[in-house]
C-alpha cells in the first residue's frame, strides 16, 4: 500500500471531541466499525450529507444507512418500528445488521434517495458508538470509499481512495467483520433480506420467522436503479481495478491460469491450495474451511492484488452454506466480477 498523501484531518482515537465537532459543524468524517469504515455526516442535514455523496462520487438514487447510539435517536429518523424489528433490534444490535424502517419526515429525503424506508444499525464499535454520542445526532455512514470500488477495512485504505476529499478520519486499526451489514426489510411478509452479512438468514428467521432473499433477477431487464427496492442491487460493487473473475475450485483455479499465461494475474489463494509458479502474483487469503477470516481478509485482498498492479484477480468463491458467512462472500464477489 504506497504511503497516503495524508491531505485529510487524522484524528485520534483517544480524544473524539474534535470529530465529533466536525459532525456537528456539518462536516465529513470517516471512522471505523466492525464491518468496514463509514464516511459520517449529521444525517439530518441535508448539506452535509450532500457532501458524502460528493466526496465519493456517489450517484444520489443509491441511499445511505444511518448509524445511530441509542434507540433513542431512532425516533429522529424512523415514524414506525415493527414488533418484528424489535425483536431483531434486541438479538442483534448493536451489530452488523441494518433494518429498513419508514422514515421521519423530518429525514432529508437525499438520505432515502427519495425512498419511504431508511436503512439504521447500531454498529458494534466502541470507537463509532463513542462518536455518535459525542456528536449528538444520528450519522448517515456509507463505507469510506469511491462509489463500487472496494469496501475500506482500515484508515490507509480510505485515505487511498478520499484522501483529501473529506475533512478528518478517525483511524481505530483494521476492522473485524470485513464485510458490510445485513440488510433486512421487516415490513414485508415474509421478510426480505437484500444483503447477506455476518447476521445470517438463519439467525434472523429463529428470531422473527420467515424471511426469503431477495432474488435479483426478479427484477426486469433494463429496470433503472432507481427504481430497485435496495441499494446496490444488480449494479457492479465492491470492485478493484483489476478485472475480477471467479473460480469454483482448486482444479478451475489451476486449468484458468493455463488459459492466462500472457496476462499478469494475481490470486486470492486458500493456504491449503498448491501455490501457482511464478509470475503469478499469489496472496494468501485464509483457511478455506474459516469463512469469517476469509471474509475479514477478502476486501484487503483485493485492494493489495490491485497495488501489485495485477490486471486479473482470480479468486475462488465459497459454496453455498459452507460457513457463517459464506452468502456475504459470494454476494460481494459476484458483484465485484460483474462486467462494469
């Protein structure tokens, strides 16, 4: 990872008075959870959260989730919560798991991009919790990156894509999830769940009953993205610079590289899978039977491959049901290797 230019307010993580000032003057200030970094600003200013989707050069069809201390700030952003989100509300946050509930009217509708849900978690992170509390108001927190390219795991990671472009990060080391929150619908029936994450289906139906995933192609060809139910649904995301193309298995990983000989290819590599002869770039990933270090690992990766300037990624993806968190890994792969 080449050293960040660091044009961008570094904070630390002893004393988050300063960029709880920042939040509150309607500025921008990246900080880590437990699943990826977020860029914050006061989610109920509209000028400031302009400014994320500025910084990231994000499209404003696609909504931000807002992070929230207390259930107490939720009656700044919500007008209803369900019986079942309460339930969920109680099993799992704070943590890495994101309901879709009716917005405030008080709300900016950029928040929502014009939507009549608002994606809110409570994060798990001393640090991200300590700093909305500071700042007094709920934190619209997209992950700390450009627009569809990699998710940031750590401080160097945001600064190599927004360095500058934001007022401060608050640096707390490499997170531990890896990958960003479920993100659930409860006000259908069954429930919806539009993004796999470290809380599983699984999980949340021995919770608050029958919940179904959301499929994709159920959505017409040539369909806006404006007009799909959850953002990030069916457009390329989580995506390095190198092309990203996917295998099934140690043998399709090794019959692949014979077909790639005049390319310069990098892999992700299970530590129980043969190392591929030189020139090929070979990064150790993780265990493959350890899908919550596979998913920890996965967006450092791809980044490092990147920075090694590899024009090929190849890395294998997990079978369904394969561990706790194998759906989250597939859903950010098959994303990262679709055709931009």
């Amino acid at each position: 990872m080449p050293e960040p230019r660091c044009n961008t307010l570094q904070l630390p993580i002893e004393n988050l008075d300063p960029a709880a000032e920042i939040l509150r003057g309607g500025g921008t200030v990246a900080f880590p959870t437990e699943t990826v970094y977020g860029l914050g600003a006061n989610a109920l200013d509209a000028d400031a959260v302009e400014k994320i989707f500025a910084a990231k050069q994000r499209p404003h069809w696609d909504p931000l989730i807002v992070h929230i201390s207390s259930l107490e700030m939720l009656s700044t952003i919500v007008s209803a919560v369900p019986e079942r989100a309460r339930m969920l509300m109680e099993a799992f946050w704070p943590g890495p798991l994101t309901l879709l509930l009716p917005r405030n009217l008080s709300l900016p509708l950029a928040v929502t991009a014009g939507r009549d849900l608002v994606g809110v978690r409570m994060p798990a992170h001393p640090v991200a919790l300590d700093l909305i509390r500071r700042a007094g108001a709920p934190i619209a927190a997209p992950s700390a990156n450009l627009f569809g390219h990699v998710s940031p795991t750590s401080a160097a990671h945001v600064l190599a894509d927004l360095d500058g472009a934001i007022d401060a990060i608050v640096d707390g080391g490499s997170t531990s999830v890896g990958v960003e929150s479920t993100v659930l619908d409860p006000n259908t029936s069954p429930m919806t769940l539009y993004r796999p994450g470290a809380i599983t289906l699984e999980e949340i139906v021995a919770i608050a009953g029958p919940t179904v995933r959301y499929q994709p192609l159920d959505a017409p060809a040539g369909t806006k993205p404006e007009s799909l139910p959850s953002p990030g649904v069916g457009i390329r995301h989580y995506a390095p610079r190198a092309r990203v193309i996917l295998v099934q298995d140690e043998n399709d990983l090794h019959r692949t590289i014979e077909e790639m000989k005049d390319e310069r290819v990098g892999v992700l590599l299970p530590t129980e899978w043969a190392v591929p002869a030189p020139p090929i770039e070979a990064l150790f990933w993780g265990s493959w039977s350890d899908t919550p270090a596979l998913a920890h690992a996965l967006f450092e990766g791809l980044r490092t491959l990147d920075v090694r300037g590899v024009k090929i990624i190849l890395c294998p993806i997990p079978k369904e049901g394969s561990g706790p968190l194998a759906e989250a890994i597939r859903d950010r792969l098959l994303k990262a290797a679709k055709s931009a």
